[in-house]
C-alpha cells in the first residue's frame, strides 16, 4: 500500500515525503565527516565567494543547504509533471523518488556544485517547457540556456549538457536559428558578465585560468565495492525497463506529452554517458535523477497488478536505504 498511499494529491501524502526525504538527510547532520562537500575538483569564484565561506566550513549549514536544494529540485520536478499530466495523478512522488535516489551516496549527498547547478537547470528546463503552449518561444530558450549558464558559473562542466536544451529545443519543436541564438547568447551571458567583472577589477587571467581548469579536472572514479556493483546494477535495469515501458505506453499518450517524455528520457541517457568519461564521476547521479524521478513514478503508476506495484516500490525503497548505510 506504500506506493498508493504515497502518490496522493493529499496534504498528509505531501508531508510524509517530506519527512521521508528530510529523513534521509539526518546523517548529514550527526555523524562526524572528515570532509562535508564532495568537492574534489577546483572551484568555481562563485563557490569560493558564496557558497565555501557561508557553508563550507559548517557540517550543519553544509547538510540544511544540500537538503533544501535537492528539495526544491524535487518540488520543480513534481510540478512539472503535475503541470503536464505526466502522470494519472498529482503528486510528490517524483519529488521522493529524486530524493531518495540522490541520497543513497553520501559522498553524492554532501553539498556538490553539482546540486546548485541542477537547481538551475531545473528550472530552465520548466521553462522551455512552455514553449508548446506560447508563442514567445525565444525568450523561453533564452531564459533555459540562461539558467544553465547562471549554474555553470558554480559547476563548470555544466556547460558540456548544453545538448540537452539543445536535444529538448528539437524534441519541442522549437529549435530554429533565432531561438538556438538566443540559447547559445543565454548560456554565454553569465560568463560575459562574469569576465567584465574581473575584467575590471583586473583579474581576468585567474578567471580564464580557473575556468579552464574545472573544465577539464578529473574527478576520480568512484571505487566501487560489491555491493555498490550490486546496487547500481540493479537501479539500472530497473531504470531500463522502465524507459522501455514509456516507450509501450507512448503511443497512447497526448502528443506534446510525448515530447515531454522523451526530454527526460534524454536527460537519463546523456547524465547516464557521461559517467562512462573521465571527465564526470558519481556526481552526476543527481543530474540522472531528475529523468529518472519522471520515468520510475511513470513505470511504477502504470503497472497494472497492485500487489506487483507495491511489492515493486516497496523493493526499491529498500534497496535505497540499503545503500544509504553502506554505500559512501
């Protein structure tokens, strides 16, 4: 009855996942971390200027701005997939499932530029989902590739998901010169402006220097035991299935839902890639999580068997906590 009792446009539904997703994060807050954020690479100005000196140097501030951002990540999710009618019902499940999948690392968990780029990104993508319904469409691929750019100045690499908005642009429909202009001068904007900036205060060098750099470190990989192996075998088979099961149920969705569809499945894929580079490490599973969070509540809503639904979700949990105790 979990997954029912959950994916429920309901008041009490909506606090439970709630707590469930703030639950997750409890070990953030007591258990002692040698590092509290997950950042290995060099950092972007802004990370050094905002987010290390309020936040990094406070296991408590680091943990409350993780959650808030993975939470309001998830709310955005949820409302556009309420927004669209993605789903037969209304809801927070994405919201618990982008959660609980973002949280089974901890070394993913911590505060990650990562988590602040997504925010972003985020909404630019609800943002160029409006297009099919107005007809100011450039400025809504202005404004997708803007948010992205505004994230990339916190996560550099960000910058190499361009091709999602661009894959999205097309899937939508709405991907001609002018509106693929105004996304390649939306996504620059926020560097221009950030090179005036030290332009002026005549540091443009170091500027140049550190963006280079965090675009092209080396994460490491993540040294994987078996159970980790174990796991994420499971998560994505179980993340196959459920994008062959989006794909059975396509045709009977409304066209512009498919098109919806299809840019979340995009998101999966390419995050899913980009792992396999040396360029990108687990940091990029909450970025996976955002399509994932969509397919799953879509492949979980759609099985017909109630028992075979709960048993399934109920599973997935489990597997989940399971690896919030032993996966790092």
């Amino acid at each position: 009855m979990l997954f029912n009792k959950l994916h429920q446009n309901t008041v009490a539904s909506a606090v439970t996942i709630i707590l469930m997703t703030a639950a997750m994060w409890i070990r953030l807050f007591v258990i002692d971390l040698a590092h509290i954020t997950a950042l290995d690479n060099p950092a972007m100005p802004l990370w050094c200027e905002w987010i290390q000196p309020w936040f990094g140097f406070s296991q408590w501030k680091s943990a409350l701005l993780s959650f808030v951002l993975v939470l309001l990540t998830g709310f955005s999710i949820s409302r556009m997939v309420s927004q669209h009618n993605l789903t037969n019902r209304q809801g927070l499940m994405p919201l618990l499932i982008f959660g609980l999948m973002t949280s089974a690392f901890l070394s993913v968990q911590k505060l990650n530029p990562v988590l602040i780029y997504l925010f972003f990104v985020v909404h630019g993508i609800e943002r160029l989902f409006g297009c099919p319904q107005q007809n100011r469409n450039i400025n809504r691929c202005f404004d997708a590739a803007f948010f992205m750019g505004i994230g990339s100045l916190f996560y550099a690499k960000g910058l190499f998901f361009f091709p999602i908005l661009i894959i999205g642009m097309g899937i939508l429909r709405v991907a001609n010169l002018k509106s693929l202009m105004a996304a390649f001068i939306g996504l620059l904007l926020p560097f221009i402006f950030s090179f005036t900036y030290f332009f002026l205060i005549d540091k443009k060098g170091w500027f140049l220097t550190e963006l280079q750099e965090n675009l092209i470190a080396n994460p490491g990989q993540y040294n994987h035991t078996i159970f980790s192996r174990i796991f994420m075998t499971s998560i994505i088979l179980l993340l196959v299935i459920s994008i062959l099961a989006a794909f059975q149920h396509l045709p009977a969705q409304k066209i512009v839902n498919r098109f919806y569809f299809r840019v979340f499945i995009w998101i999966l894929l390419i995050s899913s890639i980009a792992v396999l580079t040396p360029f990108f490490s687990m940091e990029m599973i909450p970025l996976s999580a955002v399509g994932a969070s969509v397919l799953l509540t879509n492949f979980f809503e759609k099985i017909k068997r109630r028992w075979v639904k709960e048993i399934g979700f109920t599973a997935f949990v489990a597997l989940i906590l399971a690896g919030y105790f032993f996966l790092y």
